[in-house]
C-alpha cells in the first residue's frame, strides 16, 4: 500500500509539470492586458510599456515560461499578486482554511443527508418513501444554490434573527453558507445512492442472503449498501474538487474570502500569478483527494485492496500458494 | 464495514477540523464612497491654481458618535501605502493614510494636511514646507526626510501613477522639501502629484514586518485596531492627534465617530440586508428596487450623489472607418434618444449630459446646460445619415462594449434607436480586460461604448478621451486634430484655463463629435436615521470620520 501511496505522489510531478504548462499558455493566449488593469484608465501609453517591461510581459513565450517553471519547480516562489502585491502563496494559505471548512462541511452534509436518503428511497422503490427522498433530490438539484442562499438569509437572518447574513467569524457563521452550498450535492448524491442501491438490491447474492433468513437490516447495510458505495465515493472525491474552486458563489453571497473569490478575481483583472498559482494549488489539491478516494475504495472492497498489494508480497503470496499445492500433492 | 464506512467519514471530518484549527488569519475588507447631498454649485469661471494651499475655514465641531459600519464592496488586501490603487483600497486609504495636501471637492483647490505651504520657486521647482508637529500614532516625528523618503520609494514603486511626473524630491531643510518636476503644470496637475502619495514614517515602515500590508501606522486621525483580511477592519480615533489646530483640519482630519468599522460584503444584495438587520449603518452598495424600499422607509435616509463618471459613445476615427464623416457621427448623436436610455438603464438614477462631463467638476458652464447638445431628432439624423452618403440598411457597424448589465442594457438601447435610423448594430459584449485591450485596436470595433471620469477639472475627462500627446497622436479612438489638441491643451493649461477657452473646446468637440456624451448616473447611500450627513472625497468614497451624526446616534 505505502508503495502505491509513493508512487501516486511521483505521478503528481507530471501532472502538476502539464498543469503548470497547461495554465500558464492558456493565460498566454487569452485577451486582456493585465497591465491596463492595473494602472487603470488615465495610464499614457509609455506608461503602460514601461510597466508591461517591467513585469517581462514584453518577453517571448518561451522566456517568460521557462522564467516562471524555474520560479515554481526550483525556488518554490509562485509570485506576488499583481494587483495586491501580496505574495500568492501567503495569500492562498489565508484563504484555504476557510474554503475547506465549507467544502469539507458540505460534504459531511452530503454523506449524512444524501446517502441515507437514498437508502431510504431505493429500499422504497416506487412507495412514498421513494417519491418523497426524491422530491427533495429533484427540489435541490433544480433550486440555485444562489437562490437557495438568499432564502436561508431572508429566513434565518432578517426574520428569525438567529444567524449572520455574511461574513466571517465563528462557526455560526459557516451555518448558512454550508446549507445553501450542500443543497445540490445531497441531491446528486441521494439520486447517485438510490441509483447504486436499486441495481445492488436486485443481485442474486443479495437474494442469497435474504434466503438465508438474514434481516433486511443486515442484507442493506452489510451486504447492499458497501457494493453500492464505491460510484457514491467517486462522487463524493470529484464533489469535492469541484468544491475547493467552485464555492465562489457562496464565497460571493456570504462574504467569505476563500479561494474560488480569489481565483475568480484574479481571472477577471488578469492576474496572472493568481490564477496559475491557484490552478496549480487546485491541481495538487484534486490529485490528493483522488488518491484519498482511490485509497477508501481499498478500505471499502477487498478486491481492490488487493490490486494495491506490491508484486513483491504478490510473489510471495504466489509461492506460498504454489508451495501448498506442491505439498498437497 | 462498519470500520470502513467510519474510516470515509473520520477522513472528511479530520479535514473540517483540521481546516477549522487553522491559525487564525487577520482578515480584510473594501469599498465606495463619496460626496455632498446636492451637486454642488458650479463656478462660471474655473478656480486658479493656488501656490500656497487655502486655509479651511473652521467648523463648529459636530457631536462625536460611537461607531459606526460602512459595509463596503471590496477587499482592499493590501493596505501598504505604495501599492497600485484597487476598488478595495480606494475605500479606505483617505481613512488610514495622510498626505501633503487633500481635496475637498471636486474643483477645489488643495487644502494642507502634512504641508503647510507650497511655493513655487522656479518653473519646474516647487518647495513643500510641512508642519513641524506631525508625529503618527507610534510617535514618530514626521520630518522632511519621511517626505522625501516616501515619495522617491513611491516613485520607485511605479504604481502611484501621478508621481511619474517627478523628477527628483529632497529634504532640504528639517520641514522643507524641495520637488523638482520634468514638466511645467496645468491646472491642477500640481495637486495630483502631492495628494497621491501616503506620507509614512521611514523608521515605521522599515520596522514593519509586512511593509504596512496590514499593520500601517500612520499620522491620521484614526489608528487600524483590527484588520481581518476579506472581512473588516476597524479603526479606534486617536486621542493624541497631532493637528490640533481647527483651522487645518481637513475633511478628512474629522473624526466625528470614536470608532469606524469597513464591512465588507461583496454581494449587493446583502448590502440591504446588512442595513435591515442593523448590521451595517451606511452603504453605496443597495442597488435597484432596494432603493426605492429604503426611500420609503422612515428609519433610513437615501443621499443621492451625482457620479464622475459620463458615459459616452466613441467614433472610431482610423482611417477607411465609415466614422471619419462627421454628418454620420452627428446623424448618430441625434438618432440616440439619452432621456429614453436613462428610463431604460437607470430610472430616476440617471441623467442626460451636455458634455463629457457634467456639473461635478470645477470649471464646468452651467449655460451647457441649455445649449442645443443634439437632442434627438430623428428627422434631423436621416438628412445627415443621408448627407453621409448611405441609405437605410446600407451600413452595418460593431458597437464594443464591457459586458455588465448596464453596458448591455445601453448597447440594446443604441441597437434599437439606430435601427431605427436605418444602421444595423452588431453588438459585441466583452469582459473588463478584453474590453480594455480591444479599446486600443481600430479593427476591433466602429462605435464604443466608454466612460470618462476624473477627479477635479472638466477638461480631465476631455483630457482622457481627446489627448493626442498620450495616445501616439490621435485621440483615444483614432482621430487626428490639431485644432482640437490646442484647443485642449489652451483650456488646460495654467493661464489658459478660463470660461472662455473651456467653452471653446466645448463648443470645437461639440461640433467635431468625435464622441458623444451620453448619460450620468447617481449613486445611492443609504444611511440608517441618525447619519445626518454623509461626506465623501472626490472619487465618491465614504470618509467616515466627515460624516455628521445625530446626538442620539446609537
């Protein structure tokens, strides 16, 4: 295990080389002079060259990629913010705790709302328990998280008074934030559960086991549902990439500084070493995560668990079993 | 499986904590600000330039509030004196820092603030003498030598963009320091440079561990007690301000609120939210009906300010662009009905100009106001469409503009009124940076949708669209014109700038309509009851300390 564990962070280092590749040519390519953006609309023209030189905007596209591979790979520098002058990773780093306590609530959310809430319809199927879960699947995969947002806000905050309309502070207020962000991921993940389970259910070991008098208690949650997890983990993994960078509505509504905020600004005044130091940032983030749920698979089902048994354990398995047949015979 | 499940679940919930046991940052926040209730009346003639800044006439002293929250748009993240200006920093840097000199209005000569003189002593020669009192909040004496200091580490810096015209800046003396410039001034150019750059303590600056990013001390009347990056900060009134001398104290020397805390929310729909809930006291940033509501609700006041900026319509003027003909520029203008696109972009929030500019700024004729400035007319616009040479449906032309709700609603507006005239408009919406670069390329649009602004003179919004000398000599879009630039640089400059010559290049640019004015907006601040008059500086940013309290504010 600890050698696959190994050999998936190497595998990081192309992946990140192709992403760090990857933004920094799209960045390249895409119209928007960061200059004008900074030095705003009364800049004369010699204004905005001098400045363009300074920055080494003027450099060939080779120059300024190597110039900004050797400040990422070798001195570990990803830069000030252009517009803020802050340095990208101080900033990130001040950003990040916020934007993992929202994502990482979310999806305890997810898991605690939406896997039961598949159970209970799959178990149902087609009876009222079924339709209900999935009304309220249907209500938050096709309600905005925006929309959904400005009614918790509207209820919870102008009405009732209980929980801060924005900003940041104690855990009071995450409340909202992490409701109104949660909403469609429950959703996915209640119609993703229902889904996984209704196909398991229908198996024969599971009439198997129901035929050996077992309790429906115990052919759901021993037999069922762990086979019918591992497209539940998948989108648990890829749901929380996706939101690491994409809480920037959220981000936006509540007033909450995270990461997605900063990226997002950054692409809007073409900042460039914001918004490559953030994708890369993002990049090793998602492949973390990815290996996270590579590793629950293992955890969850033997079979894999065995893939990631190193040759060497293997061979040694091999020749213990050739060794028993070789004595059996 | 039970093991595992709680293994999955033990995995997300170590992140959340590990994510919630984070140290905790300092947070941030940004904004908008401000202006008197009423536009201000305007001189028929310009302002001189003073070599010796006014003295600001002294004010009976109004009651000292509590605290009050301005809930701000932006996060200014760095607070450093010396950084690029951002919609974050603009809304609290008149609150932290201090300079030579600050305007109060727009139009208004410079009053003292660190300097308390300024003399001119040769063409480009100029010598500050400050006020030999000045200590910041740590207690630092502000000497000549902070001043030169931090204008050549502003210089160095490259971001205050006023502060290229400087040549070189000394001390010369313990309070006298001597600015040599690489030009001669116009009107007001003088004031630009030395209300730029923040005023900072070398000892201070170099003792900070983050060059004052988020820890700045200063000489204002307010010290920054707590800074949460992206959220808020709050400053405390300093008991130990050094100008105590009411006749120097300058709007933003007032500090009429004991404490003053910059909310930020970046949402426009939580602004309001912010005020219903007593959360905030004072923002720029309600928006659309939400207005109306607080207009009509007892415990809130609505000042209405009107903005610096114009929007206008741009002629490409490149050669071979149908533009170059000044009966389809002006066929264009009378065919474009500005009363109609402000009930469609802004209703009651909004006014047609008569110029690029409007009655903000110093130097701006009130008799504009009831000259002909090509109302529309659509009859009119069809003899000159046709005197330009083309017949309904011959023209099709792209019409630039940044892609925001009001730009969008503008380019339709103009879609639809020159459709009428027989011009098909293609309309191409591009975000900010895109906008800003295709700005500068005559093949990448005919007609542009642009705003001017500026802080002072009207000829500086002329300035930005019509200076040949900035742009490889043409104006902004492309058209060359000796007669305009003389004209320009005549009404601009130190002896020239008088009602006679502004109103000769207004006339000049009326006629030459190389672009057109179109319409102003105002914006809102909503005040809970007890702010009875909120202040703001000449870029529309809210000064906390200026604004007037009931006594029985909070």
């Amino acid at each position: 295990m600890s050698r696959y564990i190994l050999r998936r962070l190497v595998q990081l280092i192309p992946v990140v080389l192709g992403v760090t590749i990857l933004i920094f040519t799209i960045m390249y390519l895409i119209p928007g002079d960061p200059v004008k953006m900074m030095l705003g609309a009364d800049a004369t023209i010699a204004d905005i060259e001098a400045k363009r030189q300074e920055l080494g905007l003027n450099d060939p596209y080779l120059v300024r990629l190597g110039k900004f591979l050797r400040d990422i790979f070798l001195h570990f520098d990803f830069g000030k913010s252009w517009v803020y002058n802050v340095p990208v990773t101080e900033e990130l780093l001040r950003r990040l705790p916020r934007t993992l306590i929202i994502a990482a609530a979310c999806i305890l959310l997810q898991i605690l709302v939406g896997i039961p809430l598949g159970i209970i319809a799959a178990i149902n199927h087609n009876r009222w328990g079924d339709r209900i879960a999935m009304f309220i699947a249907l209500f938050g995969i096709s309600m905005p998280n925006f929309w959904i947002a400005l009614m918790l806000v509207l209820y919870f905050s102008v009405r009732l008074g209980w929980l801060p309309p924005y900003g940041i502070g104690g855990i009071k207020y995450y409340i909202l934030p992490v409701i109104a962000n949660a909403f469609p991921g429950i959703a996915t993940q209640a119609r993703q559960t229902r889904s996984s389970m209704l196909e398991v259910i229908r198996s024969d070991f599971i009439t198997t086991a129901r035929a050996k008098g077992m309790s429906e208690f115990q052919v759901i949650f021993k037999h069922a549902l762990p086979n019918a997890l591992l497209p539940v983990i998948t989108v648990i993994g890829n749901g929380m990439g996706r939101l690491l960078a994409g809480t920037v509505v959220i981000e936006s509504i509540f007033s909450i500084p995270g990461v997605g905020m900063y990226l997002v600004g950054g692409i809007n005044t073409r900042d460039y070493n914001v918004v490559q130091s953030s994708v890369i940032f993002l990049a090793i983030a998602f492949t973390l995560i990815m290996l996270l749920v590579d590793l629950t698979y293992a955890m969850i089902d033997p079979r894999i668990k065995a893939q990631f048994a190193g040759k060497k354990r293997r061979r040694k398995r091999h020749a213990h079993h050739h060794k028993c047949r070789t004595h059996h015979a | 499986m039970k093991k595992n499940l709680l293994f999955a679940i033990s995995v997300f919930m170590i992140v959340a904590l590990v994510a919630g046991c984070a140290p905790k940052a300092t947070e941030v926040p940004t904004e908008v600000p401000a202006q008197p209730t009423t536009p201000p009346a305007q001189p028929t003639t310009p302002p001189a330039q003073p070599t010796t800044p006014p003295v600001q006439p002294t004010a009976a002293a109004p009651a000292v509030a509590p605290e009050v929250t301005i809930a701000i748009s932006a996060d200014p993240s760095d607070l450093s004196p010396f950084v690029g200006m951002s919609m974050g920093r603009i809304a609290v840097l008149k609150t932290i820092y201090e300079y030579l000199l600050e305007t109060d209005a727009m139009g208004a000569a410079a009053v003292p603030m660190i300097a308390k003189s300024v003399e001119k002593t040769g063409d480009k020669t100029y010598t500050v003498t400050i006020f030999d009192y000045i200590y910041d909040s740590a207690g630092n004496h502000i000497t000549a030598a902070d001043v030169a200091w931090s204008f050549n580490t502003g210089m160095a810096a490259g971001n205050l963009r006023p502060l290229g015209d400087i040549e070189s800046v000394k001390a010369t003396g313990d309070y006298t320091v001597e600015f040599v410039f690489k030009r001669e001034f116009g009107v007001g150019e003088l004031d630009k440079v030395l209300t730029e750059c923040p005023i900072v303590s070398q000892k201070a600056y170099e003792s900070s561990a983050d060059e004052f990013a988020t820890k700045p001390v200063t000489t204002g009347p307010y010290v920054l007690t707590e800074y949460i990056p992206g959220s808020r900060l709050v400053f405390e009134r300093r008991d130990d301000y050094w100008q105590n001398d009411p006749q120097y104290r300058t709007l933003f020397s007032q500090a009429n609120v004991q404490k003053i805390i910059f909310q930020v929310i970046t949402e426009p729909a939580q602004h309001a939210i912010a005020l219903e809930t007593g959360s905030a006291d004072i923002s720029a940033g309600v928006t659309g009906d939400d207005v109306a509501r607080f207009e009509s609700d007892p415990n809130f006041t609505v000042f209405k300010f009107r903005d610096n900026l114009t929007w206008l319509l741009a002629f490409n003027g490149s050669e071979g662009n149908p533009f170059t003909k000044k009966e389809l520029r002006q066929a264009v203008a009378y065919a474009i009905d500005t009363a109609a696109m402000c009930n469609a972009v802004a209703p009651g929030a909004c006014e047609p100009v008569h110029t690029i500019g409007n009655a903000n700024f110093g130097g701006y004729l009130t008799k504009w106001d009831n000259e002909p400035y090509y109302e529309y007319d659509l009859t009119k616009a069809e003899e000159l469409f046709a005197a330009a040479g083309y017949k309904p449906g011959d023209l099709t032309i792209k019409l630039l503009a940044q892609n925001d709700a009001r730009n969008a609603l503008m380019a339709q507006v103009i879609q639809a009124q020159l459709g009428d005239l027989g011009i098909n408009v293609e309309i191409s919406l591009v975000e900010t940076p895109v906008f800003n670069q295709q700005k500068y390329d005559p093949a990448a649009f005919d007609l542009l949708i642009d705003a001017a602004a500026g802080g002072d003179f009207i000829f500086s919004p002329w300035l930005l669209i019509y200076d040949q000398n900035r742009n490889k000599g043409t104006t902004g879009t492309f058209f060359k014109d000796d007669e305009l630039q003389a004209l320009l640089m005549t009404a601009s400059s130190l002896d020239g700038f008088n009602a006679e010559n502004v109103d000769a290049f207004q006339q000049y640019q009326k006629e030459q309509l190389y672009a057109y004015g179109m319409i102003s907006f105002y914006n809102n601040v909503v005040a809970v009851k007890g702010i009875t008059k909120v202040v703001r500086d000449t870029r529309g940013q809210i000064i906390p300390g200026a604004c007037e309290y009931a006594p029985d504010f909070k």
